[in-house]
C-alpha cells in the first residue's frame, strides 16, 4: 500500500465544541481503483476533491453503496474500532447485489489500521463523540448507459463527530408514513445503497419541516406492517417484550440493532423479531402497554423516540422521556465501545494494531 502524507492539516479549521455530525473531515483518504477486471494497488493520499467526468456512469445511474462505522478514543486512552468486520461483511453484500467486484478484506482493513495511525489526532476525546468513518464504492466509468460499470473507485474517508440528533439520547419526535413508499420486497431495502437513502428525501425533509427528526416508513403495498426509521432500525417495548420487524428485505440489517438483540437476550429479556403490524403499536398506547420505543443505528446509537404522529394523531411514548431498557442498551453499546465495560462478545478492534 502506498502512502503519501499530507505536508499540511485540516485540524485547524474543526471546532471541537460545535462538531455536529458530517462537517469536518480528517486529513487523509483511502483510495482504490478497480480496473482491468482486478483491484490495483490502495493509496493513502491527502483528503481533497476527486475529478468526475460529468458522464460518470454513477452521477446518472446511482450504481453506489457505502458503510458507516466508528472509531472510538477509549477511557484507558486506546482506539477501538466498532465491530469493523461486521461492516465489511455488509459491504461485500451490498457490492454483491449491486454488481460490484467483491472489495479485497485484507486490503480494507489494512488502510482502516493505517488511517487510524495516520489520523490519531482527529479523533475526539469526549464521551458521546467519536471518528466516524465512511467507506463508499461507486462506478467510475464515463459512458452514459444502464449498466453495471467495468470500473469502480473505492474510499473510506473519516470525520470527528458528535451525536447525530441534536437531542442526544433524549427522545425525538416521529412522523409515520402512510402515502409514500422507500423500498419494496425484493428491493434494496436490505443493502446500504445511495439510492435507498434518495427515495427516503422528499418525505423525510416534509416531517422535517413539521418539526419531526425522521420518518418511520411502513411496508409498501398495505402501509399495515412497520418497516424502519430512514437512518435506524426501530425497537417497541410491550408488555416487557422487546419487539422489532424481522428481516424480510426491506430492512437494512443494522449492525447496532444486532448488538442491542445480542445483549438483551444474553441480560435474559423476552425478546421477538416478527413482523409489527402498526395497528398492533397503536393498541398497545391506547391500553398503556406501549413502554418504549427506540432507533438503533451507528450515527445515533440508541435514539429515544418520545412520540409517534399517525395519520394527524399524536402518540405520546413514556411521558416523553427516555426509558430503562433504550437507556440500559445505550449504556451498555457505549460503554464497550468506550472500553469503560467489559467486550463479552469481542466486538472491539484495537484500531492502531
């Protein structure tokens, strides 16, 4: 792998106190190429805009995925890194089902280590912050035609964030789509493909506008069965039963939502993966079993949901207040990946190794 340092830094111009989610970027890049029927040589290079022939295959076509994934500074002053090799195994399946060559692992991980070393310097130290490290594929050919590309460029770039939400871990308030769809089955709801999140844009920016942070999409051909939320997966506490809709590929399978089921059933909760009929969360407010509702997801964690709008009525959820199992999971999902509790599953990677 070819490294090239930058001679300067991007460190001067990032406000630590005001990092919001997405705004600065570190000062290197990863770079790949695919050509010739064979990925070529990775560089590390200095983080800065990439040419693009207006004919670029993707600009028309949107043949991208990407992964979101984080890198912690740890209590004990360490770098850990989140589940990484879950998110490369999702990235193979989302090239896979986007006809993309299959990304090289150990390539992959070894430019994550090495910007890691690179860009120790940018990761934040407060708790609730983190590195936030998104590596993207897209086709790179110049030629305008539907069809899969012959060459592809591969990135991971990194950013200092904070939370995702402006609230935090406090509860956020939910509109319920009932007269759009984002992905149908057989679709890509099940891969992280730009084009998900495109179709997620003109009604996540109406809820916006009326004073909702995101939307829960219901299933396409009824609007009957709960989907997700545009940026998580969404979990319902009934009756001391941790609930959330299977998958059944229109759901992203969340690598967040997998560790809060993996640590609920090893604490011994009840917990159930099987389609969610709305109806079914609606019964369970007006009789006051709905306990809680949360998202899981690797930009907010765990976010509280404190009230659902449906259909023009309003459902309040735990007097808008974060409740014990969305905190209980919160706590525990940031204190491994902090390294302030123990890692039972061996999620970590020391990220400098």
């Amino acid at each position: 792998m070819k490294i090239i340092r930058r001679t300067d830094s991007l460190i001067g111009g990032i406000d630590y106190s005001k990092l919001g989610f997405g705004k600065y970027f570190s000062d290197h890049m990863y770079h790949q190429v695919y050509d010739r029927g064979a990925w070529q040589e990775a560089e590390i290079k200095a983080f800065a805009p990439i040419p693009m022939s207006p004919a670029n295959i993707t600009l028309h076509y949107s043949q991208t995925i990407f992964e979101g994934q984080k890198a912690f500074y740890g209590v004990d002053g360490k770098i850990r890194l989140f589940r990484p090799e879950a998110n490369f195994a999702r990235l193979r399946r989302s090239a896979e089902r986007m006809v993309m060559p299959d990304p090289l692992e150990k390539d992959f991980f070894e430019g994550l280590h090495a910007l890691m070393r690179l860009d120790r310097q940018f990761i934040p130290k407060e708790w609730g912050t983190s590195l936030y490290i998104r590596p993207f594929i897209f086709a790179a050919d110049e030629v305008i035609g539907v069809k899969p590309g012959d060459r592809y460029n591969f990135f991971i770039i990194t950013s200092p964030v904070a939370g995702y939400y402006e609230e935090g871990v406090n509860p956020v308030k939910i509109k319920v789509c009932t007269d759009f769809a984002r992905v149908v089955k057989g679709g890509l709801g099940e891969v992280k493909a730009g084009a998900n999140y495109a179709a997620s844009l003109y009604v996540g920016h109406k809820a916006k506008k009326e004073g909702f942070a995101q939307v829960l999409w219901l299933d396409s051909l009824e609007h009957r069965y709960v989907d997700e939320v545009g940026t998580m997966n969404i979990m319902f506490v009934i009756d001391d039963r941790l609930i959330t809709p299977s998958l059944e590929g229109t759901i992203l399978p969340g690598i967040t939502r997998d560790s809060a089921l993996k640590l609920a059933r090893s604490w011994g909760w009840t917990v159930e993966e099987r389609p969610v009929e709305f109806a079914e969360v609606i019964d369970a407010h007006d009789r006051g079993t709905l306990q809680e509702v949360f998202g899981t997801g690797t930009a907010a964690v765990i976010s509280p949901v404190g009230e659902l709008n449906y259909e023009g009525r309003s459902y309040r959820i735990n007097d808008f207040r974060t409740g014990e199992k969305a905190q209980a999971l919160y706590d525990a999902i940031t204190g491994i990946q902090y390294g302030k509790l123990e890692d039972p599953f061996g999620w970590n990677t020391l990220a400098e190794d």
